[in-house]
C-alpha cells in the first residue's frame, strides 16, 4: 500500500534541471538576452521565465541602479557629456525649451484673407 502512495506522489515528465541561480542573477545584472541565457545555462526560455522570472528581474534592477550610479559619478566628475545627457533624461531639459505660451495654440481666422 505505501508503495501505491508513493507512485501517485510522483511528478511525470524530465526531472528539474538544476540551475545556477547565481550564475543567472550576474547575467541578468549585465542585461544579457534571454537567448544569451539559454545557452549559458542550458534549459529553455519557458523554464526561466516560469521559473525564475524573480530572479531575471531583481538582476535587471540591479543592472541598471549600477549603471545608473556609474554615470551619476562620471557626470559628477565633470564628464560635460553626461552631465548633458542626464539633465535631459532626469530634468526633462532640453536644447530648445517651450515655454508655456509656447505652447498655445495660434488664432486662425478666415477673415484674413479679405
């Protein structure tokens, strides 16, 4: 009878491949593809992403809050360049500000013509 359990406890299909959840982390941190993934790791797009959609996304995050510090200490530097690109994607700056009046809309009359 206990052997009768423990074959309905039993799982069908491949056993779980193990995967280096580390090694995968540090290749999301760098934004690797999916693709780059699948190959370095050897399982398929479906299992990471079912899997360990978690930890694809915190390695991300942390890719870019890294990278984004890099280029706050480069600016700060002095780096005129990035001080430029960042004031653009931060501050909403750009080369030719639109003031408020700008932005309204110009009167069109028909009567100009006569």
């Amino acid at each position: 009878m206990s052997e009768e359990k423990e074959t309905k406890n039993k799982k069908g299909g491949r056993p779980r491949k193990e995967i280096d959840t580390e090694l995968l982390y540090k290749l999301a941190q760098i934004h690797c593809t999916m693709k780059e993934m699948v190959d370095i790791l050897g399982v398929s797009e479906d299992t990471l992403k079912r899997r360990f959609a978690g930890i694809i996304d915190k390695g991300k995050a942390e890719g870019k809050m890294r990278l984004r510090r890099k280029q706050i200490e480069v600016a700060m530097k002095g780096n005129a360049v990035m001080l430029i690109w960042l004031g653009k994607q931060i501050l909403s700056q750009s080369d030719t500000p639109i003031t408020e009046e700008d932005k309204n809309v110009l009167p069109w009359s028909d009567d100009a013509a006569e």
